[in-house]
C-alpha cells in the first residue's frame, strides 16, 4: 500500500497481526462464550487454542512446530504455514487461557479472599471433575459432580462432611486439609422435553 501501517507491512498474509490468529485476542472467545452460557462452544474454543491439541499427532507436531506444552502468540493463518505456532514463551494470553479454564470453564474464582465460588461451564458430557487448592497453608481436595452445561442449582454442598448452606465454600488457612464435595442438583426436565 501507499501508507505504511508499521511494522506489520513486513509480515506475509497470515503472519502474526496480519491475518492469522492472534492468541490473545481469542483467549478472550472463551470467557465469552462461558459468560453466555455456550458450555460447548466454550469448550471447543478453549480446545482449539489449547497448544496439546495442536500437537496430539505426529502430524499436527509437524504443523505447529513449536512446544506442545506453551501457548503461542499467534498461530498462522495462511498455507504454506498455516497451523505453525510463533512467538511462544512471549504471550501474555497463556495467563489468560489458564484462567479461562479455572474461572470461566471450570468456574472456580475465590471471592472476597476468603470464600470459594464454582459455577462451572462444561460440556454436557462432563460428569465431575476434582481440583486441589492450596489456601495459605491448608489445602482442599474438592470434588465437584453434575457438572456438565451450566448448572446453577446446589444440590450438596459440604466441607469435611459438614454440611455448608448457600452457594460458597468458606476458607481457612488453618494448615488443614479439608475435602469439599458440591454436587449440582439434576437440571429439571419440562413437560415439552
């Protein structure tokens, strides 16, 4: 072109700014769609950033060509090099893809720094799911079960066999282990279904 727009006029169609996808902006997809309540399309998107997935054949190793175990900045949009990863171990999305799984899929935010809310966005297919959580010095081993789409309905809520009322797990940092079970109650299936 007859203006220059910087740096970016170096790069091939495809490249980096220049047509391909740009991590960080699309990280951001998937705290969307969670926030919509699109459990699926959540999902998916988070898969198809997720830098294993790029790599789970001999095949897409030779495409992506970088570490299968670090989000790239960008991945190329345009043949001969679409699918290759560029820019790894520079991206500030990875920080936020990995909290888009916590807080976004799974739906684990600590609250107020002293409670623990989960209201997870998975696919319908996902029965449970278990995570470990240091809080200062203690730690919880917590199993949350029928978690899959979105639900919002407590079925069970306990914190070492105690049962907890309402929707948040309270913490302590007493240097203990506790064990927390939440389990969603059933979505309730209407007349028309």
């Amino acid at each position: 072109t007859k203006k220059d727009p910087g740096y970016i006029k170096g790069y091939p169609p495809g490249i980096r700014e220049n047509g391909g996808q740009y991590t960080h902006a699309a990280t951001w997809a998937v705290w969307a769609a969670a926030g919509l309540e699109h459990s699926e399309r959540a999902h998916h998107l988070f898969s198809l950033l997720n830098p294993i997935t790029h790599t789970d054949s001999a095949e897409g190793v030779a495409r992506y060509r970088t570490e299968p175990y670090v989000l790239a900045g960008d991945v190329y949009g345009v043949p001969p090099h679409e699918g290759r990863g560029g820019w790894t171990w520079y991206s500030g999305a990875s920080g936020w893809l990995y909290r888009g799984a916590l807080e976004a899929l799974l739906g684990v935010r600590i609250l107020e720094g002293n409670s623990l809310e989960i209201k997870p966005c998975l696919p319908e297919t996902w029965g449970e799911f278990r995570l470990s959580l240091r809080f200062g010095n203690s730690r919880y081993e917590i199993e949350v079960q029928n978690c899959g789409e979105c639900p919002r309905t407590i079925g069970e809520l306990t914190v070492d066999d105690k049962v907890i009322a309402g929707e948040r797990i309270p913490l302590m940092d007493d240097g203990g282990n506790h064990r927390v079970l939440l389990v969603f109650a059933a979505a309730k299936m209407t007349s028309s279904e």
